[in-house]
C-alpha cells in the first residue's frame, strides 16, 4: 500500500505532503527513526511540519522533505 498516493514522484528538500494520522501511526510504507526524530518514505527523510483537521473529521500531518 502506497502511504502517499499522490501523482508527484520526485521531491526536492522543502517540498511539502499532507499524510493521515492513521497511517503515520501504523507507520504504513514508512519508518520512523526515533534516534533522527525523522520519517524514512520513497527515498527521503522527512520531518513533521504542522497539522491540519479536515472536514471529514480525520487529522493529517503535514511532511516537509528534508533530504
């Protein structure tokens, strides 16, 4: 299961994505290094940038690529 199915697939440092809450918690299609306090997804570190809630009730974090 793809955890960012979105049509970009390339991403440069300070490129942003909107992610579920619940599949970062399940850690669906990504790592977390707890050491780095960074996500490991498609190739890249990325950091949690902010939050947003939606309409639908659902939480989504904010990833900004770091590397």
């Amino acid at each position: 299961m793809d955890p960012f199915p979105i049509a970009k697939t390339s991403w440069l440092p300070g490129d942003t994505r909107e992610v579920e809450q619940s599949r970062v918690r399940q850690e669906i299609g990504m790592e977390y290094d707890s050491y780095r306090r960074i996500y490991l997804a498609d190739g890249h570190e990325w950091q949690i940038a902010g939050q947003i809630a939606r309409e639908d009730g659902k939480k989504y974090y904010i990833f900004e690529c770091i590397s």
